[in-house]
C-alpha cells in the first residue's frame, strides 16, 4: 500500500516557501521549520523602501545578472520568470506596477499584505510551520535535529529542503550555521562573502571628508562595471562608499580586492559632458575667481563631489588643468575592504552548483535539495536576487516531486 510522503523544509523565507506551494498543491504533506518567530523576515525587511519584486528587463538581459549562470539556476529562472512572478503576484491579490528604473514593485509598495496572503494560502493548504525551531543538523542518515521551544527533537523525513539563506543580516536568521553540517556530510561548500555590500576606501577617509560628507549622496554620477558605464548613485559613509552603483560593481570589486589587496574603482563626475567639454570648461579663463567658485560655476561642481576631488588630488593636480579635467571624467578610488558580510544586502558563496543534479538535489545527500540563497551564486539588487530565490524553491520542490514519486513507485 502506498503511504503519503512527507517533506520538511527548512527556511521560510522565499525559497522555503515558493519550495511549500509547489509541493502541496501536488498533494505533499509538507512540514516548514524555522528558527524565527515568524516567517519572510528579511522578506518582510526588504519591503520597508518598497518591495522591489523582480525585475522588467527582457529574460535574456536579465539571465546575464546572475552570476555563475549554471544551467539549472538558468532552467529554475525560465520555468519561473519575472512574468510568471509577477503573475503569482496577482493571484494573491497583490497588483504590480513597473517604475522608472525597470523595476517591478507592489501598487502598495509592502511586503506585509503580501506575505500574510502567501502564508495564509499555505496554511489553507495544509502547510505546517514549525517556527522557533532551529536545525542543527543530522542525528543520524536521513534524522534531523531541531533545538525548539521545548528542547531537542529528531525528525524523520522523506525528503528535505534546505533554504537557510546565506549569512547577510544573521539577526533574521540567515547566519550561515549550516555550513559546518553539509560540509561534514561530504558537501562542496564555498566560504560565504559579502555580496551587494558597501566598501572600505583604502587608507580611510581624512577626518574632514568624513565628518562633513559621511551619508551623504553621489548624485547623477556613473562607474565603469564589467566595461559598460552605469550611471546611477551611491553614497559616502563613514569609512568608504555604498549604494546602488556599488553594489551592481561588488562582485568584480570584491574579487579585484581578494586577487590584488586592493580594487580602483572610477567615477564620472559628470557623465552628461564630454571630456572635450569638460576640460575646456576647466580651461576657461577664471580671472580672480578661487578655484572651487570656477569649478562651481562653470562646471555645477560643488559639495561632495567638489570634496571629493580635493580629497583624492594632491594641491598640484587640483591646479593642472589637464589631470583636473581627466580626474573628473575618471576619478580613481581605491578600495581596500568590503564591509562585513553581515552588514550585506545579501551574500555569495555557499552550496557549489556542481555539487547539485539537474533537480537541485545534493549530490552526496540524496532526498536531501537547496534553494536560494544558500547556493553559490549571486545577482545585483533591482528584484534579480528575489526572483532567483523563489525560482530555485519552486525548482526544488518540483525535483522533491520527481524523486519522491520515483521512490513511491519503487516502494
């Protein structure tokens, strides 16, 4: 007689949960563990500026952000892609809009109504959550052990899920423990680093340039990332930089640093004049004008980006008018440092895509799939990393299904 199989999943953030739907709607008993109090809670932190979903940008485009792009994150993404989210979106009656950077978010802009029309449709469909429950690994083959509310307990699973996240804002569960346990298990497993993160500028900033322009922006400026200038900005913090155009630049930038010691980083000031125009704007005849008021006035140069350029060149270069006019097409900033993953918008590193099959599952674990974050890849932020996630879960859980229903019929 055939019995009913049971899957555990352990995370419920995106991953987990796109990993859930598939498998009840196929009739899976499903079982959700987490260590948190509740659900979605870097889900929910992501929805604070408004939740970008996903990403407009045609698939092919939007294929070529993820990094490595291994053939099943590319399958995962194709089966759910951002039309099909923004689709799923809909039926829990979130309506979508796209904005003017191509990004995709809620009509509300919140995470919150979302997610409890998420959570109650699996709940409705027979989804357990076991919250407070933190995994700590294997007892034996095929057991797993949860430290709860009331003590250690084992768990006995068909098959297993794990979307634990990476290790980017541990206070909401993501601390990268389950390194140690899949490791001990014969895993491939990639250190986890920083990723979307801020950096450390190489020597620090001078006490003057920190104290006057710390949290403040870059604006309209561009940074040349993977040899295409991108325009955008960031923003200057007490020790270095951060912000959109940095993080679309971490990868390359942390990579630089790990190989060299250290990255360079080039910004254009201005990226709607030529560098024609702008050195015949600096070479313009400034009469009795201070240097900064001729900057100021023929070029709009002034505050942080003015702070900059003094900051970076040495009184000579600030007064040729050749290396000034070349500084502000391509200033050069050394990095030294990403700043801690932990402080992260989200991480790299983790489960190498080589130690999967085409299902997601573990190569030297089998019944046992990963999703999310927790695999070893990475997107910039703009809704790719998001979308990736819930495609991998939703890939994992079809794989569940395909092992599962082999079992079955072997049984």
């Amino acid at each position: 007689m055939k019995r009913e199989r049971e899957t555990i999943i352990i995370g419920a953030g995106p991953a987990g949960l796109a990993a859930a739907e598939v498998l009840c709607a196929a009739g899976q008993s499903v079982q959700v563990y987490d260590a948190m109090p509740s659900a979605g809670r870097k889900f929910l932190l992501a929805g604070r500026g408004g939740l970008n979903l996903t990403h407009s940008e045609p698939l092919e485009p939007f294929l070529r952000r993820l990094h490595p792009l291994a053939a099943v994150l590319e399958q995962a993404v194709r089966a759910f892609d951002p039309t099909a989210l923004r689709a799923w979106a809909e039926g829990l009656g979130t309506a979508t809009f796209v904005g003017s950077s191509g990004r995709v978010f809620p009509t509300d802009m919140k995470a919150a109504p979302l997610l409890r029309a998420w959570l109650h449709r699996l709940r409705a469909a027979g989804v357990v959550f076991h919250m407070r429950h933190r995994w700590t690994g294997w007892a034996a083959p095929g057991v797993l052990r949860f430290e709860g509310p009331q003590g250690e307990h084992q768990v006995k699973a068909d098959a297993v899920v794990l979307a634990l996240g990476g290790a980017s804002w541990p206070r909401l569960g993501s601390d990268g423990a389950w390194q140690a346990w899949l490791m001990g298990q014969g895993v491939d497993v990639a250190p986890l680093v920083a990723s979307n993160c801020g950096f450390d500028v190489a020597g620090g900033w001078s006490t003057h340039f920190s104290e006057r322009f710390a949290g403040q922006p870059f604006k309209s400026v561009a940074v040349e990332i993977d040899g295409v200038m991108r325009r955008g900005e960031f923003v200057a913090t007490a020790s270095g930089i951060e912000g959109s155009l940095v993080y679309a630049a971490s990868a390359q930038l942390r990579e630089a640093i790990a190989a060299q010691g250290q990255a360079t980083l080039h910004i254009d000031l201005l990226p709607d004049r030529s560098a024609e125009r702008v050195l015949a704007d600096v070479a313009h005849p400034r009469g009795s004008r201070s240097l900064s008021s001729h900057i100021k006035g023929r070029l709009g140069l002034d505050g942080i980006k003015l702070g900059l350029l003094n900051e970076l060149l040495t009184r000579e270069q600030m007064h040729d008018t050749a290396q000034l006019a070349a500084a502000i097409k391509s200033l050069p900033l050394g990095l030294s440092a990403t700043r801690p993953v932990a402080e992260a918008i989200s991480s790299a590193g983790g489960v190498r895509l080589d130690a999967l099959d085409e299902r997601l599952m573990l190569r030297a674990l089998p019944g046992v799939f990963c999703a999310g974050e927790m695999l070893d890849w990475e997107a910039p932020t703009g809704g790719y990393l998001l979308t990736a996630c819930m495609a991998t879960g939703r890939w994992a859980g079809q794989g569940v299904l395909a092992w599962t229903s082999e079992a079955q019929a072997a049984y």
